[in-house]
C-alpha cells in the first residue's frame, strides 16, 4: 500500500516494480491445489461475475478443524464490501475460497512448511511479503473450475483478470500486491490480475486526533486488494524529507517511463504526471480525473491536482488531499477518491460484461458517493486550476515505507508500514 509517511532510520520503499519480459503461465495444478478444498462464498446477480478468489495461509489442522480458518475468509468477505464503490459493485462480484491446511501454524520471518510459502523476507526493515505465487494461481484455477468454468476459461481469467487474496495468520503490519503480469490495455481496460497479501490481525499504535489504533485491517484489505488489485490504482503518498529521501524529490527518468508504461495499459489512471512541479496547473479537458473536476456532483471532494503522489515530492500528482490511496495511518484516508471509486467501478463492470462501454453519467448516477459528498458543503474550490480553499495539511506520521526489492517479473505495490 502507499502512504504519506516515513520510518526513521530506514530506507524508502518503491512501490511499483516492473519487469515483465517472461511471462508467468500456469502449466499444472500442483500438490496445494490438489489437496485444497473449495467453496463459494458470494454469487454474482448481475452480468458473468467479477472472480475474486480468497485463500489464507498459516493455518495448520486444528485452526481448519475448528473454524478459525473459516472466520478468516469471512472476515475478509465482510471487509471486501463494507465500503463505496464495492459495496454497491457487490452484485457484479463472485467471492470464492480456498481452504489449504498448513504443517505449520503462523506466518514470520522465515519460509516454513506453510501452504503458499508466505513469509517476510526482512521483518524489522521491509513490508515485503512473499510467497508462491504458482500455487496461489493454481488454487484459484482449481475454484473457478470447480463452480463452472472450463480449464480454459479458468486459466484465462486467473492471468487476465483474477484477484487473488491471501490472508496471512499473523499480526505483523505489512501488506503487498503483485501483478504478475501487466498486459496490453483491451480498448482502455486494464489486464492483468493480482496477488495481495493481507496480515489478518494486523495492528497499529499510531493514535492522536487522526491517527488509527487498532485493528486495520478493513483498511488494508480495501488499499491493497481493491485499490491496487482491482482498480490497478498508483498509491498517493511522496516522500517529503529531503534530507533522508532526496531521491524521491524529483522523479528520475526511469520512474517516469514506468509510469508511461503504466498509464498506456490502463493502470495509475488516479495519478498524474506533468513537467510543471509547482502544482498549479490545470487538469487536461481530455483527462481521467476532469469531469470529476468540474461536475457540481463531486464539488465537496475537492478534485485536483495535489503535488506528490507515485512517491516523489515533485513531477506526480493525486486528484484529492486524502484518500485511502495514500495510507492507512490517517483516519481521514478512508474513502477513495472519485476518480478512484471511477477506475474500480469501470474494471469490474467491464469484467463482469466484456461488452459494456463506460459512461461518465452512468457512473455518477451509480455512485452513491457523489449525493452525499455534493449535498455536504457549497462549491469552494477552484478545481481547474489547482487551487482549494480547504488549506489543512494532510497529516504527517513519522513512521514508514520500508525497502522491498525488485521480485522475479512481477510488478509490486506495496503498503506504507507503520510501527506498531
């Protein structure tokens, strides 16, 4: 997940890694899959249903036995819902899960005899989470087969289009999305599908007027898996010490062809990158974010060009202050943005129905986010030009991004820890 903050005494983090020269293929289902069981948790009503797979990890045999497992992937349904845009996306969406025992109960600093291999690579310094990747593609090939679907058409959806959710019994705070595969934009949609990686009991200490303490994981499960996984969103964080990050103040070259890369196929559709670094530029009429800009619906939101997004200071820019995008830390990043909340709607509508054309109108009539936050407060931003009357800082917690390396050909987002 990407966020606002900074751990003292660390490095930073980038969160996007893209290497996609071998693509990664499904040749067989392995032993894990095998062994597996599995079940429909939620059923699509409307078109042929958005494939949401979940699975957990660290759960030996007596926490399957005694339920444990099971309240897991409910616990993770609840969190999957209990938020716009997904909560009214809710009949467009199939839920399916993965029951995988582990010799090993827990997840921690080592690999050990677990179902799907999860463990942190660098615990103290790194949100990193890996694990076997294979496997995890495999199981969810194995569900979507059992509930209807050919091996073929299995296959193709779990490297095109799937969400993959693996919750790790454990309370470390960490949290990472991979994407196996970036692929070529279909007439504007994104391919590509997504592993996230969830600690189910993780908990923060952070505290104060707008800090979060407690359990967070609603919040990490709707950054990771719905932000990153489904809506191929950009995080909304920059790094703003320049005496500890001075390369995140402008961005380099090689970030900004990324990005390029990025945007040409669908993805960080709720960032922006321009040569003008002061902030203050207007929003292009031929833009993602713009109608949102200007449409008296979505005028309490602010929508703008913020500066500091994709981790640099400088050169990228989020449509909005706050936002779940931009960390889990703050309890005034909860909501995604409008633009955000656009990006997943399109993505899940279109999977849903292959044939379906996004319309602006459509969707800000879907939206139920767009009544309340309009009726909230009369227009006071001045939206194309950058510019907003509401001046109240977004809040700085020190305590953050933590290194993860480039892994294998897949592409990384990863969360913005914070310190327990």
């Amino acid at each position: 997940m990407f966020g606002l903050f900074a751990l003292t005494g660390c490095d930073s983090e980038e969160d996007f890694h893209v290497d996609d020269t071998t693509p990664i293929l499904l040749t067989h289902a392995d032993s894990v899959a095998y062994f597996a069981s599995y079940s429909r948790l939620l059923t699509h009503t409307e078109g042929k249903g958005y494939p949401i797979v979940v699975m957990a990890d660290g759960y030996d045999k007596t926490e399957v036995a005694n339920g444990t497992y099971a309240k897991a992937l409910d616990k993770a349904l609840d969190a999957l819902f209990d938020r716009e845009p997904m909560a009214s996306l809710k009949p467009y969406i199939d839920v399916y899960g993965v029951t995988a025992t582990s010799v090993k109960s827990g997840v921690g600093s080592e690999k050990a005899n677990t179902a799907f291999s999860t463990y942190y690579p660098d615990i103290k310094n790194s949100t990193e989470v890996r694990g076997d990747s294979l496997s995890i593609m495999a199981c969810a090939e194995a569900a979507l087969q059992q509930y209807g679907y050919t091996k073929a058409e299995a296959r193709n959806l779990v490297l095109d289009q799937c969400l993959m959710v693996v919750l790790l019994n454990s309370s470390q705070y960490a949290g990472v999305t991979y994407f196996p595969q970036v692929q070529k934009a279909e007439n504007g949609f994104p391919v590509g599908n997504a592993i996230s990686y969830i600690p189910l009991n993780a908990t923060i200490r952070v505290g104060g007027i707008y800090g979060f303490k407690g359990d967070v994981f609603n919040e990490l499960l709707q950054h990771e898996a719905v932000g990153h996984g489904i809506g191929k969103l950009a995080d909304e964080y920059y790094y703003n010490d320049a005496e500890k990050f001075p390369e995140y103040q402008y961005a380099t070259e090689s970030a900004i062809k990324l990005f390029d890369y990025l945007i040409q196929n669908g993805f960080c559709s709720n960032v922006h990158h321009h040569a003008d670094t002061k902030g203050n530029h207007a929003i292009e009429e031929d833009s993602w974010v713009y109608p949102f800009s200007v449409d008296s619906r979505y005028v309490a939101e602010n929508i703008a060009w913020y500066q500091g997004a994709f981790t640099y200071v400088n050169d990228f820019f989020r449509p909005s202050y706050y936002s779940i995008m931009n960390g889990t830390g703050d309890t005034r990043n909860t909501t995604f943005n409008a633009p955000s909340r656009a990006a997943i709607y399109k993505t899940v509508r279109h999977v849903a129905d292959p044939t379906w054309t996004w319309s602006f109108d459509e969707f800000a009539a879907f939206d139920k986010m767009a009544a309340t936050t309009s009726a909230a407060k009369a227009a006071t931003t001045s939206s194309a030009k950058g510019t907003t009357t509401d001046d109240t800082p977004p809040v700085t917690i020190t305590t953050p991004q933590l290194r993860s390396p480039i892994i294998g050909n897949l592409l990384q987002m990863s969360l913005t820890p914070l310190t327990p």
